[in-house]
C-alpha cells in the first residue's frame, strides 16, 4: 500500500460525500446536502488529502489565517484504512502547510478521543 499525501484544491463534492461515508464523521455532516458540502469545500483553506492510488482515503480539511491559528474542522480517514497513521500524517501535513508557528485546533467527538490524545 502506497499512500499519497497533498493538498487539493478543486476535490468534488461527491468525493468528499464518498470518504465521509466511510467514516463516523460522515454521521454528523450534511452528506445529503450537496450544495452545502461545496460550500465547505470552497470555503476551506486546506484540504489535505490521502489516496491509495486514485481512491480518496482520507482528508484533513482547515480553516486558517496561516498566522496565527489552524483549525482543524474534518479529520476523517476511511475505516479499511484506520490505524495506520494516515490520519496522525494528515494532521502533521495540515500543520506544516498551515504553517508550524500557528496554533493547531482539534476537537472531537468522544469516539474520537483516544486518537486525539495520542497527537498531544
């Protein structure tokens, strides 16, 4: 398994949608909303993504100043490929193009804690 990590600037909704799906985040985003996903998409300043190949895996999408602060609003990573550190990869990626002098803000759900706790 090759992985292969860069930022992305034109991803399509239906692809986001698709990697969402294989998440738990897709639970607690509006998939089913397609003209609000592109929204989030247009608006985001880095989406970091993960493929195996052309199949998107993964994504780390930011809002940032590339200053001061980076938050870190989606980290999902689709299940067949957890535990692999694609997700610890995204994050170190999306704070590296953020800019290692800004503040990197994580926050998640409580499924998602033990992954967060293990980037402290």
């Amino acid at each position: 398994m090759v992985i292969t990590y860069k930022v992305e600037k034109n991803l399509s909704p239906e692809e986001f949608i698709g990697v969402l799906q294989r998440t738990t985040l897709g639970q607690r985003r509006p998939v089913s909303d397609r003209t609000r996903i592109q929204t989030m998409l247009d608006n985001a300043d880095i989406m970091m993504c993960a493929r195996d190949g052309a199949k998107l895996i993964g994504i780390s999408r930011a809002v940032t100043d590339f200053s001061y602060c980076c938050y870190l609003s989606d980290l999902a990573v689709d299940v067949a490929y957890q535990k692999s550190g694609i997700g610890q990869e995204l994050v170190k990626r999306t704070h590296e193009t953020a800019g290692h002098h800004t503040k990197l803000l994580l926050t998640s759900v409580s499924d998602a804690m033990a992954f967060t706790r293990r980037l402290a």
